[in-house]
C-alpha cells in the first residue's frame, strides 16, 4: 500500500478507498456475483437450452439490434442537436436545452406510454404513419423509437461540451486555407468530437439493453416478435422460473460486458493514436 | 496595389464597428494596424481574409473584387492570436492541411512541410503534437501552416498577443525576416506600439472604427494630425494656443482689440522630452513657454520622467488633457535624459522655467468647447449633454463656461465689445436658439453648435457646405469630430431644382473632388449625395428620421451683419425644441 500514498489535497485515502470498494461491492458487485452464482447452477446441457432457445435468441436479436441501431440514430441526430444548441442562439434555447434532460427524469414507464398513445394505430401519428402502410406500435420500429428516446440525453449531453471546445478559430482557420464545409466537417470539427460522441453512442447503447419500462407498453411483447430480454427474463420470473431467469441474466450481463469492453477498447486506441507521436 | 479597401464599413446591431475605412497595401508592404481594444481592427482583419461579410464597400487582393468572394476562395494566409493549430494532427499535417486539401501530390507536400519548417526553423518536429510545443513553437507553425499554400497576403491577428515579452521578441524578429524574405504583402493587427514600430513600414491608427491616420511610424510620431494618435502613439502633452500674426502664444486672448481678432486657438503636441527645464528663463535654449513647479520626480532607468504644474497665471497654457486640468494650472509631462538630469537636479516643490524645443501644431480645426448662456445654470447644463460630454472625453478637451447676460440680443449698432469664446461655442437650441447663434457669429465664434442637452449621441452626421467656399473648413471640422464619434457621415450637396443640365455635371465633379479631398487632406471617407432643392427643405427631409442626427453646416460669412441673412433658412432648425443637433462652422472668405 505504501506506493499508492501520495500527498494528496484530499486526505484521507485510505478511508476513501475503502467507502469506494464496500460501495461498489454492496451495490454492484455482490448482486453481480448472485447472479452469477444463480445463473452458473444449471448444468451445462441446461443452460443450453435456456440461453439457446429460439424465443431467448430472437429477444437478443431484439434487445441489442434495437439498442444498437437506437444509438445510432440517437449519434447522429443528437450530434445535431447538440450543434444546434451550442452553434446558433435562437429563442427559447435554454427552453430546448432543458427539454433535452426529461427522458433522463420521466418515470420510463411514463415515456412508454405516452409514446404508446402516440404511435398506436389510432394516435396522432399512428394514423397518419398507417395511411403510409407503418406500423410503429407493436413493432420492433416501436422498440427502437423508444429506446431513441430514452438514449438521446445520453448523446447531446456527451457532445455539446465537446463542440463547445472546438474553437470558431479552428474553422476560421481550415476556411482561409481553402477547405471547404464538408472538409472542415471531416477533418477539423468530427475527429474533435469523435471521442465524446463515441462516449454517448456507448451510453445510449449501454442504456438501450438494460431498458425495460418504455419499451414494454410499445412493444407489445409477442414472443418471437416484438419481445426484448429483460421482458423475457421478468416473465421466466412470474413463472417461478429462477434458474432461467438468472441464466438468462448472466447472458445479457456477458454480451453486455463484452460489447462496452469492446467499445472501450476502440476509444482507448483513438486515444493512442491521437497521444502518441507518429501517424 | 496589393491589398485595398475602399470604404468598408461594418455594422454590428446597427453600430459601426469599422467605419467608411480606406487602405491600399503595396505590394510586400508591411502594414500594421494599431488601435485599442474595439477599435474594430480585429474585424477589419477579417473582412479583408472574408471571415466577415461587409455591409457596404469593396475589397480588392491584387486587383481582383474579391468583396462576395468566400474566404476559401480568397487565397490569404490568416494567423490567429491563440495559434488555431488543429490539436488532433501532427506539425506535419497541420502545415500540408492547405496542401491537403487542394489534393497536392504526396511529394509535393513533403518538400513544402520541409521547406517551411526549414523557414520558420523548426526542422524535425513534423511528428509532434502541437501540444508538445511550447506557445512561441506554435505559433511559428501556424505561421508556417498559413504560407503553406503560397497566399500573396499574410494577414496576422495580434500573433503574439498570447505569448511572454522574450519570445514576442524573438518571433518578432523571425516573422519580419520571413515577411521580408518572402516580399508577401502583410497586415498586421495590435494594440502594442512597440510592436507596431518594430515590424510596420506604414502603420495605420484605428479608433471607434476609423482609420484615423496611416503613415510611416516616424511621421506619425513626429507629426501627428490627431488629437487620438498623438497621445495613443508615445506621451504626449496637450496645449491649447493661440496663433497669431507673431506666432504662437500660450495665453489665451484678452479683450477684443484688432490684433486679437484674428487670434486663432490651435491644439499644439508638446512631447515630454521636447521639454526642457532651467533654473530661470534666460538660461532656456528653447522657446520659453512659463514658469512651473515641480510636484512629481521618478527614476525611470535610462530616463527621469517628471511631472511639472504650469504656474503663473498669464502664461498658463489651457489644459487640454482632461484629468489633468484644473483652475490651479495643468500638469505637464515631462522626461530628461541622464546628462539633463545631470545639469539641472530638481526635487518636488522647486520652480523651473520651462521651454519647449519642438511644438506641432494640430492641424486639427476643433480645439476646445464653451457652453454659452445668460445664466451659470444654463452653461452647466448646456456642457452636461451627452453629446458635448462624449466629445470632449473622447478629444481630450475641456468644456469652458462661458456666462454672457447679452447672449440672444439683437445688435444695438456698435461694435462688440465682448469676443465670443474660442473653439466651439455652444448654445441651447428652442425659441431663440438662431437669435443665440447669430449673436455669437457676430461676437466672432468660428464654430456654434446649437443643441438640445437632453438629445443623446447622434449615430448619423450630415454635413452640408452652403457654398464652394465653405466646403474646406467644414469638411475640417467634419473630419475633426467624426473622428471622435462613432457615427455614420454622410455629405449632402444641394443644387436648385433649375440647375441646367451641363451645369449638373460640374456639380457632380465638384462633389466628387471634394470628396476625395476630404479622404486626402483629413482622412475621412464620407458617402456623398447629391440632390436638387431647396436647401432648408433638403435638410429637413435628411433629419426627419427618429434618430439623433448632427448636422454640421458651413456658412460663408462676408462680415457680421451678414449672419442673420445666411442663418435664416435654418432658423425654424435652430428654434425648434428637442431637435436635432446643428454645427454652424463659419467659412471666411
């Protein structure tokens, strides 16, 4: 322990590391290992057919393919969003600005159903989305338009201080040696911003697998269909199914794991690659 | 020509932040614009690199109208004050951006990276970030950066404003070699004089959005034809005087006698180290100016800078400069080189004579203010108008009270006995407002403004010249006070409706002529108008808008009597309450 005492402004490091490990474990790290302990009980043959059953397959097709392409959508429009706000002054900026939290505050379940009522075929925008032949509710598209929602936040909150720190200067200076708008756009403001949009995609995305309140009253949950893994693993438990649940638990924790550690990696090369000298 | 500009003019929110300016840059010349912080220099940079849009004028780079051509297009090269280098490339990216971008070939950039980091001599650091770099470092690769695509105009916005004294030397010293080197037309923008006179074959003087003076450091320093120059490059001291048929005097005039008519009050420059000191005034080289006491005496190094109160009333020079004066004689500035000092030790409290070796005289028209009125009241309500307010902080001037019992009284026949003051007269305007120029034009003011105190700064001058021979003086005080006004000019000629055809295009050229006279002799660009009418109807229809509008007129005056004559078709102007302003500047002839 000796080398990790540094003199530090904060004192008191000892005690601070040991609230930050018992914190950690109660919170995260004991339910984490239940799960594990729960989930790792089946035998092997067992869990196999848990996690390989087509209906647990077709949930994670769900689960991360929404939430992955949810992030995507959220990257892109939340980038513009955040450019907007950050970009141009308008009336009632600091009004949109707030707005932009309440996915964040809304009880998830409020979300789902207020976006449920929207969407449904007899909803404002249902109707006119059925005349075009979409279905939106009850529909994997209604998956994704909520786990948009609820990832957005995530997104502008991540880029604006970003776009704040690329300095006019910078694009001011790419103009007068002769780049153009979409030159600048490539070289100059996305490699500027690419860290912290790539943060938010990993956020909303992270966010988009665990989420369960908004997306359960959208979706209308046909097996096979429009039914996502958290749902799948609350109904194993309404049935008294624990082992499955918790197999299924541990599945969703591992891929989750895998993808964000994955996702970490990226972001830790860019970083590199931007540090270290050479090209 | 390299670079020009013709009256640009830049509005933000209504306000002009570079106002009417006009340069031309020779070709490798190197210019710097001085000036204050919000001068509008940094804005001008830009419109000229068109990382600005202009509201009215034209740009042109080596004869080319480049005024609606984008920046990408317009082939500068623009250093900013906090480097701009793109943090996520290396030094080696950063200067073949331009390259890069015009799709150069692989070996094409390679040899320019070399050769421009060869030139601003950082060999090797192709490969570092720039937050490897130390600010000096990076500021020479984004000067690099910006030659990379061999632009003919370098433009720099304060480029070593962000960096420590020692380094702003050093990289001083680099950018006038490449510039040299490279014979590229160069601008560049500060706030530092030194600076300014270190690098600058010209150097152009901006303020509140006009190009003030441009000229040669040393004739810009020597003599200055600004009140804002004279004092913003070097010290300066202020003096009022008054010139006459036997030169200059420091004392101002007293009762009208045939000598002291034609007395007319001058600004002159006095620097501190033309002053000289002596015991008494026979031991004087140089002109005699007054007697002073010592109250301030500081050990500066190579210098002693002093600061000396003018005494005995007679000889009291005016104060120009503001804080400075008061009833109790002004504070001069003075600085003495070692060997002086050596010769004459003075301590605080010790009177001197005191003389001046060299003395310019400002060619400027306008030298001083009188709030006139019959009341002390009324004077200092007169001199409390924003309008009178904001002139004389920004001229460095006093507004005297003047109390005159007889102000607004018609001719009784005998000769006057009282003289107007000097400078600027101003009277209130309403009922009898003409009857009060007329009175001081007949006492012998030069120049009556008749205002309303309560109107606030004008944001638009007219100037309007009632005859050919009036059009001089009054583009002079025109020039004199827009210098010192952030407002907008325009001049208006007016021909009668009848004027025949041929007749119109002499006109037209008189106007034009006076125009480009203004810009050469006073360094004012104004927009000109020419219109047909009646004058009083014409000018009326100028000052209708909601907002505050000077309006300076120059009225040729053959003798006294005549005033009242050549005042009546601006009388109801004169006489009307909370109108506008109206500037009567009298033209001898």
């Amino acid at each position: 322990m000796r080398r990790f005492r540094q003199p530090s402004i904060l004192p008191g490091f000892g005690l601070t590391l040991g609230f930050t490990t018992f914190f950690l474990s109660a919170i995260v790290l004991i339910p984490l290992a239940a799960l594990i302990i729960k989930g790792s009980t089946p035998s092997l043959g067992q869990l196999k057919e848990i996690l390989l059953d087509p209906r647990a397959i077709a949930s994670y097709r769900l689960s991360f393919g929404a939430a992955f392409l949810a992030a995507t959508i959220n990257a892109l429009f939340g980038f513009i969003v955040a450019w907007t706000l950050v970009r141009y002054e308008f009336p009632g900026r600091r009004l949109v600005d707030a707005l932009i939290d309440l996915p964040f505050a809304l009880p998830t379940a409020v979300s789902g159903i207020a976006l449920t009522a929207v969407f449904a075929p007899n909803g404002w925008l249902g109707q006119k989305l059925a005349e075009v032949g979409v279905q939106v509710a009850y529909t994997w598209i209604g998956v994704v338009v909520a786990l948009t929602l609820i990832g957005l936040p995530f997104v502008v909150r991540s880029v604006q201080p970003a776009l704040i720190e690329v300095q006019r200067d910078l694009e001011d200076a790419a103009e007068t040696l002769g780049a153009s708008p979409f030159q600048i756009f490539r070289r100059i403001i996305l490699p500027a911003v690419l860290p912290a949009l790539l943060t938010g995609f990993t956020l909303a995305f992270a966010r988009g697998i665990g989420e369960y309140g908004s997306v359960v009253f959208i979706s209308g949950n046909l097996p096979m269909k429009t039914e996502i893994t958290p749902l799948l693993i609350v109904i194993k438990l309404e049935q008294f199914d624990y082992l499955a649940a918790a197999a299924l638990g541990l599945a969703m924790l591992v891929m989750s794991f895998v993808m964000l550690f994955a996702i970490n990696l990226v972001q830790a090369w860019g970083r590199r690659r931007h540090v270290a000298a050479g090209r | 020509m390299s670079i020009e500009l013709d009256q640009v003019t830049k509005r933000y929110q209504g306000v002009p932040v570079v106002n009417d300016v006009s340069i031309e840059v020779a070709e490798g010349e190197f210019l710097v614009l001085l000036g204050p912080s919000g001068s509008g220099k940094s804005t001008l940079l830009r419109a000229i690199a068109g990382l600005t849009e202009i509201d009215r004028g034209r740009v042109s780079l080596h004869g080319r109208d480049v005024t609606h051509v984008s920046a990408r297009e317009r082939e500068v090269g623009f250093v900013f004050q906090h480097y701009a280098l793109f943090r996520h490339m290396t030094i080696g990216e950063n200067i073949e951006f331009a390259l890069r971008v015009r799709r150069a070939k692989t070996a094409e950039r390679r040899d320019r990276r070399k050769e421009l980091l060869r030139l601003v001599a950082l060999e090797g650091m192709d490969d570092r970030l720039p937050a490897q770099l130390s600010g000096g470092q990076q500021q020479r690769i984004a000067v690099a950066r910006a030659l990379a695509h061999r632009p003919k105009v370098l433009l720099m916005d304060e480029p070593f404003g962000a960096l420590d004294a020692k380094i702003r030397e050093e990289l001083r010293r680099t950018i006038r070699q490449i510039q040299r080197e490279l014979g590229i037309s160069t601008i560049l923008v500060t706030h530092d004089q030194e600076e300014a006179f270190a690098l600058a074959d010209r150097i152009g003087v901006m303020h509140q959005g006009r190009l003030l003076e441009c000229g040669k450091p040393d004739d810009l320093y020597t003599r200055p034809a600004t009140r804002f120059v004279s004092t913003f490059l070097g010290a300066a001291n202020l003096l009022l005087g008054y010139r006459s048929k036997d030169g200059i005097r420091f004392s101002p005039p007293g009762n009208p006698t045939p000598a002291t008519s034609t007395v007319q009050e001058i600004v002159t420059v006095l620097r501190p180290e033309e002053v000289e000191l002596a015991a008494g005034s026979k031991e004087l080289k140089s002109t005699f100016v007054g007697h002073a006491r010592v109250e301030e005496v500081l050990f500066g190094g190579a210098v002693e800078r002093l600061r000396v109160r003018m005494q005995d009333g007679g000889t009291v020079a005016s104060a120009v400069k503001g804080a400075a004066a008061s009833s109790d004689g002004t504070l001069i500035e003075v600085t003495r080189t070692l060997p002086e000092k050596r010769q004459l030790p003075v301590a605080p409290g010790q009177r001197v004579a005191l003389g001046a070796r060299r003395i310019h005289v400002l060619p400027t028209p306008v030298s001083s203010f009188s709030a006139v009125a019959t009341v002390e009241e009324d004077c200092a309500r007169i001199a409390a108008a924003p309008m009178l307010q904001a002139l004389s902080t920004r001229m460095l001037t006093r507004i005297n009270h003047r109390v005159e019992p007889a102000l607004g009284q018609p001719p009784d026949g005998k000769p006057p006995k009282v003289l107007a003051p000097p400078g600027v007269a101003a009277v209130e305007s309403g009922p009898g407002g003409a009857a009060r120029v007329e009175w001081l034009l007949r006492h012998g003011a030069l120049q009556v403004l008749c205002l309303d105190p309560e109107r606030p700064v004008p944001a638009r001058v007219v100037i309007h010249a009632a005859s050919d021979a009036a059009l001089r003086p009054t583009m002079a005080v025109a020039s004199s006070l827009l210098r010192n006004l952030p407002a907008e000019a325009a001049f208006l000629d007016i021909q009668p409706l009848d004027l025949p055809e041929e007749a119109r295009a002499v006109q037209l050229r008189h106007l034009l002529d006076a125009r480009s006279e203004a810009a050469a002799v006073h360094g004012l660009d104004v927009r000109t108008e020419l219109r047909f009418g009646d004058s009083a109807t014409e000018l009326s229809k100028e000052l209708a808008a909601e907002d505050t509008a000077l309006l300076i007129v120059g009225l040729p005056l053959a003798s006294a009597a005549d005033a009242w004559q050549r005042l009546r078709p601006l009388a109801r102007l004169l006489d009307a309450r909370g109108g506008d302003p109206v500037l009567i500047v009298r033209a001898a002839t």
